[in-house]
C-alpha cells in the first residue's frame, strides 16, 4: 500500500512541476553495464545505476533526472526506487548510443 501512495506523490508532482520531473521509458540496457538509456520527451537521457531496483529495457520510470548529479527516481513499471547518476541528458538518440557504448566497453 505504501508503494502506491509513493506512485500517487510522483504523479502529482509531475502533474504540478513538470519542468522538474521527467517520464521515460528505458530503451537500451546492456548486460553486465550498469549505464542504460532513457528516451523522454526531450531527447535521450544516459544514467548510471547506483542501488535500488535494477531496472529493465521498457521500464518507464520518473523523476528529476534531466540535470546532472545523484538522483532517486521511481520505476512505475516494477514499483521500486532507482538510485542514479545522470551522466547526460538531451542527447540525439546517435549521440546518447555513443555515449552508451563508450561506458559499456
């Protein structure tokens, strides 16, 4: 129960300030990587997991990740918090594969 009055604050907080809050869905993850790319509205985002739920390719999650630093963000399809680092964000889908395949080497 406590998951979902989690779920009902982000979507509120998105609802309210969506300059600072960002959905996506993860459309890469590479095996044995803890980097993964995120596709929003805005462009691509590439963040590093640090703890929490290990998330997997068609996860949308939300949060404040379209700045750089440590953040918790909330993985809607699996219900659990994400802790990352955002590498970049507002990247082209080429330049944010790079910068995928670069960490994942």
């Amino acid at each position: 129960m406590l998951r979902h009055a989690n779920l009902f604050l982000i979507l509120i907080f998105i609802g309210t300030s969506s300059a600072l809050a960002a959905k996506g869905t993860i459309v890469r993850r590479i095996s044995s990587c803890d980097y993964f790319m995120v596709e929003t509205n805005k462009g691509f985002t590439i963040l590093e997991w640090f703890g929490g739920h290990d998330p997997d390719k068609g996860d949308v999650i939300v949060g404040a990740y379209e700045s750089y630093g440590m953040k918790t963000v909330y993985d809607v399809t699996a219900d659990q918090e994400i802790r990352v680092w955002v590498e970049d964000y507002g990247l082209s889908k080429d330049d944010a594969l790079e910068k995928l395949m670069d960490q994942c080497e």
